[in-house]
C-alpha cells in the first residue's frame, strides 16, 4: 500500500524522498518482454529461489507498517519496504522502498510472461495512474506480498480475487538488470567493488588508502584504479573533465555521474558510480549510499556523466606532473622530517616550517630564495583560493587572526594541505578545519 510516513532512519539510509510524479500507463507498457541482454538467466533463477525463500521465511514473523521500518525481529514492513528488505538481503540492491520508483526500473513483462522474482504491481483502483501495490511473482500464477494490516505477509494466487484481476497495473523484470552480465563487465565489477566497500569505508577529508579512509573523489578514484582505470585524479573539478559526456539516457554501470549543490551550478560537489537501472552509488560525509535517479534531489541538481573506460581499451593514464611528484616527495617525509627551531639540516631532516618547504621545492628545481614564511609568501604569482592547484604555496599565520604569515604548507589538491608542524612531525589538514580557517592568509604559484 501507498507510505504516508517512513521513519527518520530509512529516509536518511534510502532517499531524500517518497512518493514520485504520477507514472503515465503508456510509460509503463511502453516496451514488450525482452530477451535476457545480460545472458545470466542461470543467475537470475538462482536469486529467485532465494528471495522466494527470504520472503516465505519471514511469513508470521512480521507484521504490515506503513510507519515504521524494521529490518530485524520482530519485523515491520509495508509492501515495498518487505521487497526491498529481502532483495537487500539476497545481495540485490533495489536502491528505493518506494513502488513509484520501483515500476520504472528493469522491463516491462505481460502478466502472461510473468517469471519468478519479477515484480508485479496494483492500484487503488482499475482507474488510477499510479501503482500503491507491489508484490514477487513466485510462480504457478502466484505472488508474495505484505497484503496489509489484517494479512500481513501471504501467498496468493493471482485470481483467487478480483483486486489482483482488477487492480492489476503492471510487471518489471529486475533482477536480469540488477545483476552481473554473463561474462561480467568491468562496469559490473566497479559496481560490485563499490558496493563491496560501502560498509568497510570510511567518507572524510583526507585519502588513506590503508585505513579505507577517503573523500568522496578519492573514493571514486580508489575502485576505479582497482579495475584498472587509472583516473588519476581527486579533485571533483579535475574528475569531470575525464572521459567523455554521456546522455542520461545512455548511462551504463561504471559511469561517473556529477551533481552540484546549488541548483544551475556548474560546479560538481558529489561524484557517483552509476550502478545501472537507474541506480547511484552516492559517496558523502555520512558514509556510502545508494539511491535512484528518480529522487527529486538528483534530478535537479545533475550535472552530467562522463564514461571514462570502454570494455575493450581504457583511457591511458595521465602524465605525472611535477607537482605530483612534489606532492609524494613532501608526503613520503610523513614520519622522516620533525620540526627543530632555527635549524635546516637535510641529513637529519631537521627543519623549521619554512625550512621543509624549502627542501621540498628544491629537490624540484624551485629556489624560494629564503627559510622564513614571510618571505616565501611573496615568490610567486598570488592566487585565489578557490583557485588553488597541487603544488601551490599556501601561507598561514599561527596566532588564529590570520594576518602574520608564519606557517608555509603545501597544497596537495582536494582541499587538503601539508606541512611540518611546530608539534614536530609533517601532516596534513583540511582546508575546512577550523585551524585553517582561522589562519589562512593568502597563497602563491611557484611551479
């Protein structure tokens, strides 16, 4: 049955929002039954046995909600909220709780061509527009389904009463779509790694590879260099120009799919995996997530996407620049360099804050011509800071009011920064940090 209410928690784990636009009848019959494109009927038989199993196996032991969501004993689901519970459950991701999403997803199939694990949906009555039902055909003209508050989880035959002649609306076909092709692609593989990740992961400002810490692009970046895609690249700007612009209508599974946060904006502030029939995979600060394009959030703060691979060459790796490299070079003194007052000793890598930035820069053939802060501030060509490149100079103060320059760090792209502390040892930090905030001064190009 139609949601009214869905409680905080799976609004915040499944979607910013509910109840889609009215589907048109002729969308939903647009297309007949088509043959298997993905050549894995083996596969989609198998899953269908198991999420036949998952959903008889719940009979008794829930009970309908059109409230509430909880996935554990005892159970409460809404119609939709029971499938997408046992698809989840099976290693299927449906992406929505929500039937107007789910009736747009997969292929349309007659009632006549019906297969196990293919959705079947209804409407209030045999003149609404839009479904309020869903239900899992289960073969021998039969489905499951949460019925309502008084049946709760049942199997019935599909004309054993005239609400499922009458009410009958439609059928998809998902799971064809919804898992590996047969042979995989590398665009199933970059889906099944992202997914695989979503709960090892951790989303925030800084790109550590050993502890599965990343930013949103670096996220990205990280499975994709795992498939052998090497895009090389972490900042969101930068990400957007790689590969080669694809309509929405043509999305396929591995595509970068870009939103922005003001809607009109140009500016990317999210990069997601597209994980095919119509479903992302959303890196944020709340962890990883995945939703569908229909949500009203997605479909006006789109950007574009990009296709940066085929199946049968990839893009080639991008040059290494010499920013780059200093940007390993000063990363790599992680744990080598410490901070010593009014010393430079390249032997013990013993430095002040200027003294390593000095060292860094001249292992690169950049001469700062001086060990003070101050001074370095004015080599150069000044620059923005929404400007800001790999390899620039940033310059702050120490004192959080953010005019005396007295700290050099380095950019390394994605907001982040290096530099050697007067704690004693190099790191990095975030542009946003509140430290940042309250010393920034200006920054330079020297590269």
């Amino acid at each position: 049955m139609k949601k009214t209410l869905v409680t905080t928690s799976l609004v915040f784990a499944l979607g910013f929002g509910t109840l889609g636009a009215p589907i048109s009848l002729n969308q939903v019959h647009a297309s007949a039954a088509v043959l298997n494109a993905q050549n894995n009927q083996a596969s989609v038989n198998a899953k269908a046995d198991e999420l036949i199993q998952l959903g008889t196996s719940l009979i008794g032991k829930a009970t309908y909600s059109n409230s509430e969501y909880k996935p554990t004993y005892p159970y409460k689901f809404s119609c939709a909220t029971f499938l997408m519970y046992i698809f989840e459950k099976a290693g299927v991701d449906l992406a929505t709780y929500n039937e107007d999403y789910m009736i747009q997803q997969g292929t349309y199939v007659p009632r006549n061509q019906l297969q196990k694990g293919d959705l079947v949906f209804f409407r209030s009555s045999p003149t609404s527009t839009v479904p309020n039902h869903v239900a899992m055909y289960i073969g021998d003209n039969k489905v499951i389904h949460m019925a309502d508050p008084k049946q709760n989880i049942i199997i019935a035959d599909m004309d054993s009463k005239p609400y499922y002649t009458e009410n009958y609306m439609s059928a998809r076909r998902v799971l064809p779509t919804l898992l590996p092709s047969n042979p995989a692609t590398k665009g199933d593989t970059i889906v099944e790694d992202s997914y695989n990740l979503m709960k090892q992961v951790t989303i925030g400002k800084v790109n550590d590879e050993k502890s599965l810490t990343f930013t949103g692009s670096g996220f990205v970046n990280y499975v994709y260099e795992k498939n052998g895609v090497h895009l090389n690249q972490t900042n969101l700007k930068e990400l957007m120009k790689q590969g080669t612009t694809v309509s929405r209508s043509d999305l396929k599974k591995g595509d970068l799919v870009f939103f922005n946060s003001v809607t009109g904006s140009s500016t990317p502030t999210i990069a997601a995996v597209y994980a095919g029939d119509h479903r992302i995979i959303v890196p944020s600060s709340s962890g990883i997530s995945t939703r569908v394009l229909f949500v009203d959030y997605y479909e006006t703060h789109y950007i574009t996407a990009k296709r940066v691979f085929t199946e049968n060459s990839l893009i080639e790796k991008p040059a290494v620049t010499k920013a780059d490299q200093l940007v390993d070079f000063a990363s790599n003194l992680i744990g080598k360099a410490s901070f010593r007052y009014n010393s430079y000793d390249e032997n013990t890598l013993e430095f002040t804050g200027a003294g390593f930035t000095y060292y860094v820069y001249k292992n690169f053939g950049v001469d700062l011509n001086s060990k003070l802060a101050s001074r370095q501030s004015l080599e150069g060509q000044a620059v923005q800071k929404a400007d800001l490149q790999k390899g620039d100079l940033l310059f702050f103060s120490t004192d959080n009011k953010g005019t005396n320059i007295t700290q050099p760090a380095i950019y390394i792209g994605d907001n982040q920064f290096i530099y050697l502390s007067t704690k004693g040892s190099v790191v990095k930090d975030n542009l946003d940090s509140i430290w940042a905030k309250q010393n920034y001064v200006t920054a330079s190009r020297v590269l």
